[in-house]
C-alpha cells in the first residue's frame, strides 16, 4: 500500500469558522466546488465537476464520518473512470492561534493506471493549492 498523500497548513481563524466553510455548500462554492448535493450527514453521497465548462472529471464522494468541528472523512472517486475509491479525511487541530487543518488523502494508487492527471504529484499540488491558498485566503478574508 502506498503512502497517502498528506497536506497540512495553518489557517488563521478559529475551528468554527472553517467548519463552516468546510460544510456549508453555500460557502464551499467560493473556495472549493460548487457541490449542490453536498450534505453534511454520514451516509450521503455527493457529485462535482471541476470549475468551468469542460466538465470533464466526475467526482463522486460518499461521507464516511462526521465529527463537527474536529473531522469528515469521504470516499473520493472518479465513476466515468474507475470502479476504485480513495479517502480523504479532513481534520481541524486546534494551535495556539489559528487552527492546523490536515487533509489525508488514501488509497491514491487506485488511480494509478488513469494518467498524469490523477498522480500523486496531481493530487499534491492540488490539495495545497485548495487548502494553502484557495482556502487560507477564504477563511482569513471573511474572518473579520
């Protein structure tokens, strides 16, 4: 079994604040994905394309666990592409100021066989660029 991909960086807000962004899709469509069926209940599966027109990558994810305000895992996968799932799980970890949120994300050698556009180096630089700049900058300019 591979290493699973894991991004941490530290946000300047309190945990309640990213929770919020993390589980309202109200909130998600301006830093994340516009996910209309997301619902932040174990259980519930939701679907997403990437931003813009091409809609070419499927994402379909079902929630796992649900913990408010500490973690949400979910299944990640792409069903136009591959039967095989990965895992993400988001956890929030309360610092001294601000809150250290980690993604981990599992099981990323299921995609292996789908091309450059699922590596391991895809998925990394992603993740960072969602979490470390598409989100820190979302939190830390509505935080006031």
């Amino acid at each position: 079994m591979d290493t699973p991909i894991i991004v941490q960086h530290k946000i300047d807000a309190p945990i309640e604040k990213i929770w919020e962004a993390l589980t309202d899709k109200n909130k998600m469509k301006s830093w994340y994905f516009d996910i209309e069926d997301f619902e932040p209940q174990v259980g519930k599966v939701f679907n997403f394309y990437e931003p813009g027109t091409e809609k070419k990558y499927h994402h379909r994810c079902e929630i796992l666990e649900m913990i408010p305000q500490k973690r949400m895992k979910h299944t990640w996968s792409y069903p136009d592409y591959s039967k095989l799932k990965t895992i993400v799980t988001w956890e929030l970890i309360p610092q001294e100021e601000g809150t250290l949120v980690k993604l981990t994300h599992e099981g990323i050698e299921n995609f292996d066989r789908l091309g450059s556009s699922f590596s391991r180096e895809s998925f990394t630089e992603g993740w960072n660029g969602i979490i470390g700049k598409s989100l820190k900058d979302y939190i830390e300019k509505n935080n006031g």
